[in-house]
C-alpha cells in the first residue's frame, strides 16, 4: 500500500514538474539548459517557503502590534501608581500630623530637660580662647605636637563672627514655662555662638599658616580621609536661628570641629620643621643655581644645608620610611611618606639610622650628614615633594614657626 501511494506522488511529481530543457539562439550558436524534476521541486519548495515567511511577518506585524492598545493599558498601569504614590504620602502626612500633635502635647513635659542637656552640651563646646600670641624662641619652638604659637598675617575682608543672628523670639512670660524657655534658649545661643566664633578663628588660623606654604589647601585636603568642605565665614544676618532651632546650630558647630579635625591631620602631615637638629648654615636656596661640577644653570630642587660630619639628621613630620640606602648622586638617602601627598627626601648622608618600613615621628634622628654621592663637601640636601612634585621646603618651614 506504501509502495502505490509513493508511486502515486512520484507520479504527480513527474505531471506537474516533467523535465524540461531550455534552448537559447544566438545567432547561429545554440545553447540549452536542462532542468531535472528534483531542481523544479525544489525552486518552487524554496520559494512556498519564502512566501510563507512573508505572510506571517505581515500577519505579525498587522495584528501583533495595536498603538491604541498599548496606550490605554499603559494609561491603567500609570493611574495605578499614581494612586499608589497617592495614598503613601497620605498616609505619610496622617503620621506626621500625628507626630506632630504628640509632640504638642508632651512639649511642657520634656522643656524642663532641656537644662540637663544645656549643662552637658556646655561641658563639650567649652572651647577655650586661643587667641593669646606667644612669640617663638628659636632655641625651644623645635619638635614638639603642632600647637599654634602666633598667627601668619592675613587679610580678613570680613570680620570673623558667626554664620547667622541670633534671634531671641517673643514669648508671653506670663507661665513659668515661656520664662524658662526665653531664659533657656539666651543661655543656649550665648553657648554656641562663642563656640563657634573660636572655632571660627582655630579654622582660620590653620587655613592662614597652610596658606602661606603657597601650596593649594584644596589639594591637600582631597588628600586627607576627612575630606573637605565646610560653610562659608561670610555668610550671615540673610537667615536668622531662633533659640527653638538649637539642634541645627549644634550640628553646624560638629561641622567646623570636623573641618577643624581635618586641617589638624593635613598640618600634622606637612613637614614643617628644619631638617638638621645642630648648628647649621643654608648653602643653597630652591631654584636655579650653577651647577657645583659643571658651572651650568640647573635647577635645584632642594636646599642644602652645611654643617659638620655626622650631624644630626631629624624627620622634619611623622610618617613611615619608604626608602634608606644609596641612591646614584643622591649617596645615602632616606625618604619618608608623611601621607596627605607629603614625602621629604635627605641625601648625602654618612650614616643611617632607620630602614626601609619603619615608622618615625617627627624629630627623630634618621642619619648624620654626610658627603656621599654627587658632593663636593660635608652638606645635606633636603627636598620636599607634594603629590609628585617637588616644593620649596623653605615656604614650608617658613610656615612652621607659627606652630610648635
């Protein structure tokens, strides 16, 4: 039975697709192609398939995708949310009422433990007034833990007071409460506002000697994990602070300590100290200068400082020694990474006295001076690098005889 329907098909096949041959003249030349059963099938096979292809992409295309449809239902999906958002902040609003009747009604309850806490917060802001001047005695301002002594000139355009007024408010003193209150937040903004004027000065006074290094502050407080910032010194009087709004002067005064913190790391950073603890003479400034071998301008990137064979050598800033031993025309050098982008280097010393990880503070002995490497005589060259860069460390010892 399987035998007659394929030869049934093959039949039909051969009606419909018989061989065929194709005769091309060209004048007296003749050519002619023939075309099997098998490649006739086979065309009109592929092309059926082709067509059907092409009717279902349209088909697909005509009926799968409907512009008005998918309008409206992205219109129900929208509607949806919005009165979902709708009724959060419904009920956001119901709770903030709410909290806001709760603390109506506790306020007389809990005014009275307002004056615990101003004797606390009293304790903490007790800044003491730094602005006594000491002047420096060369003998005795050498290593000691970054106490400022005097203050570097500047010009202040402003003069220093707080970002804001204070703004005493009206009450009717007619209960204990109101009076209590008035008495309270007079007490309260005399605290802050003298804390945060010393702060005010601290700031400035750090800003001032970092200033005068000629090294941007910027750059070395991108430097430091505290980062940077703080509210501007010449906002002031356009927002007044009634005493009800203590909690946001607090936080401003937490905001100046933490810039306070942050100029305290960078100054801890900065090498600020000379670099030879013994009797000592500059031989050579930062700059250009004639070589001492070849007589030619060359830039020197350091000072040179002479003195005798094995003086003492100090880390002029704490840090961790990155490098001690010989190093080309330097002779024996050691560097030191002070962090905040801050590394000194001391070259053509005689002897070493640390080694390479090893953490110093500063004013710690590292070598003796020396006239090893590129010398001509007993001397020590001393440079200072700020990210990357060398700096001319007398701008930055400069800058530490304002501090101790």
């Amino acid at each position: 039975m399987f035998s007659d329907f394929k030869e049934e098909c093959r039949a039909r096949i051969l009606r419909h697709f018989p061989e065929r041959q194709i005769y091309l003249r060209t004048q007296s030349e003749v050519k002619y192609y023939h075309l099997s059963t098998r490649l006739q099938a086979s065309l009109v096979a592929a092309i059926s398939l082709m067509a059907l292809w092409c009717i279902f992409t349209i088909g697909n295309v005509i009926w799968g995708y409907n512009p008005f449809s998918s309008s409206a239902k992205q219109l129900r999906v929208q509607e949806a949310s919005f009165e979902r958002d709708l009724a959060e902040e419904r009920a956001k609003l119901q709770n903030t009422q709410l909290m806001l009747a709760q603390q109506k009604e506790s306020f007389e309850k809990i005014a009275r433990s307002f004056e615990q806490k101003h004797e606390a917060i009293s304790q903490i802001l007790d800044v003491p007034h730094s602005s006594e001047e000491t002047q420096i005695n060369p003998n005795h301002a050498k290593y000691a833990n970054q106490r400022i002594l005097m203050n570097p000139h500047i010009r202040d355009p402003f003069p220093r007071e707080s970002l804001r007024d204070f703004v005493t408010p009206q009450h009717d003193e007619n209960t204990q409460v109101d009076r209590f209150l008035v008495n309270l937040g007079e007490s309260q903004n005399t605290v802050l506002k003298t804390a945060e004027l010393d702060m005010l000065d601290d700031i400035e006074r750090k800003r001032a000697i970092i200033r005068s290094t000629k090294i941007d502050l910027n750059d070395i407080l991108e430097a430091s994990p505290y980062g940077k910032g703080g509210p501007s010194a010449v906002e002031k009087g356009n927002a007044s602070l009634t005493s009800g709004q203590f909690m946001p002067r607090m936080e401003t005064v937490k905001a100046r300590t933490s810039e306070a913190q942050s100029l305290n790391a960078a100054l801890a950073a900065m090498p600020l100290a000379l670099p030879i603890d013994d009797d000592h003479y500059e031989t050579s400034r930062y700059g250009m200068r004639p070589d001492p071998f070849t007589k030619r301008p060359t830039f020197h990137a350091g000072l040179d400082y002479g003195s005798f064979k094995n003086a003492r050598i100090v880390a002029t800033s704490d840090g961790i020694v990155t490098m001690a031993g010989r190093n080309g025309g330097m002779g024996k050098m050691v560097e030191i990474d002070h962090g905040h982008g801050f590394k000194t280097r001391y070259g053509h010393m005689s002897k070493l006295n640390v080694k390479r990880g090893q953490r110093v503070t500063k004013g710690q002995k590292i070598g003796g001076m020396g006239s090893t490497g590129r010398s001509t005589s007993t001397h020590l060259h001393y440079e200072v690098y700020f990210q990357g860069r060398t700096v001319d460390p007398s701008n930055l010892i400069k800058a530490g005889q304002y501090v101790q």
